[in-house]
C-alpha cells in the first residue's frame, strides 16, 4: 500500500492559529441530539483562509480569478517536497539555486523550521515564519512552476505580504498554504488539493493529502 500523508492541519477553535485581524473560527451544533433534534447539526464561521488553504488570483489582484475556476490538473499530479529547514529566516532565489530542484519540477512544497509548530501542536500564531521573499517567487515563476505550497498561514513574509502574492498570482501561480509537513521527507509525491468550490471567493479551505510511490 502507498504511503499517504495527510499534510493539512486540524481545524478546531483553540488548534488553528488566525491570521491577525482575521474573524475567529466557530464551530456551533446548533441541533442536538441530547436535546431532542433527530441529527446533530452545525454551522461554521470563520476566513477562507483557514487552515491548510487555496489562493485565488483575486485574493491580491483586482480583477483576477476566484477559486472555482483554479485548475484542478494544476491542484493533482507530482509534486516535490523541497527541504528548507535550515533557511533561518526567509527563503530567497539564491536559496532555491542552491537546492537542486529537479528540472521537470512544476510543483513544490517547502518544508522549513515552521512545520515544527505543526508538530508541536503550537496554535500560538508566530510573525517572525519562514516565507518567501518576492525575488524568490520571481524565481519559481522564471522556472515554469505552477503551483507552490508553504507550511505556514503565508507564502509571503508577514511585514510584506503584497509582492510575493502578486507576483506569483499575477503569473498563475497557484497557492497552497497552511500545510503541515512535519512527517513528510523531501522527495517526490501525488499531490491531492481539492479547495471548496466557493463561488465568487479569493481563496478556499482545502483537505490535502500527499501520496508517496
């Protein structure tokens, strides 16, 4: 049997860190069974950027595309993990030089020091995460990648946030963010990211799994 990774992180009020100034998650079973109701029923509230996470061109271009129109055979096929957990800081082009990513690559993951929190079940949210700086991301795109993935609630660096999105989306490069790599040795998997098909929406929570062999 293949080994398969479950690379997104729990979801659950208290476990999932918020990005700041973004609304809280709720998680409310507004019919219960010990109550009375026949089924147990609960309503959700929160980001679309919760948890392991899709962005959409639109989420930092004005008129870009939303979320239901990503392509799907952009969000499944091979991808590779790139081990960056000894980048004490930010992830730069010369960085992404240096790591001797596979010539056919057109998606990569980036495991760094953030999956550790992961791990550790830290749902404190930290500022000072490994990103990606804006000559980074103008790299991935000068290289023919279609879609990059981080383990933490950015790809982009939390005081500057702006560039790196924008170059990468601008050039349609797809976004998964949030991802718990901490289990996952570098090297070549499937990649399964199905967001939700939210309509009109700049980004989506998605369940993402990694398949190995």
């Amino acid at each position: 049997m293949p080994q398969i990774y479950d690379v997104s992180v729990p979801v659950a009020p208290g476990r999932t860190p918020i990005w700041p100034g973004d609304p809280e998650l709720v998680l409310e079973r507004f019919a219960k069974m010990e109550e009375g109701a026949e089924a147990n029923v609960t309503r959700i509230s929160g980001c679309v950027h919760l948890g392991t996470h899709v962005d959409a061109p639109r989420h930092f271009l004005a008129d870009g595309a939303t979320v239901e129109a990503l392509p799907l055979d952009v969000l499944t096929g091979e991808a590779y993990v790139v081990d960056f957990t000894h980048v004490a800081k930010h992830i730069t082009a010369a960085d992404l030089e240096a790591a001797a990513i596979p010539a056919d690559a057109t998606r990569l993951l980036f495991k760094t020091r953030n999956s550790a929190w992961w791990f550790a079940g830290d749902a404190t949210f930290h500022t000072d995460y490994t990103a990606l700086t804006n000559d980074g991301a103008a790299w991935l795109v000068e290289h023919g990648i279609r879609l990059v993935g981080n383990d933490y609630l950015s790809i982009a660096p939390y005081d500057g946030p702006g560039p790196t999105h924008r170059t990468l989306l601008g050039a349609g490069v797809v976004i998964i963010e949030t991802l718990d790599l901490s289990l996952v040795p570098p090297g070549r998997y499937t990649l399964y990211c199905l967001p939700l098909k939210l309509v009109g929406s700049e980004g989506a929570p998605a369940r993402t799994i990694l398949v190995a062999g």
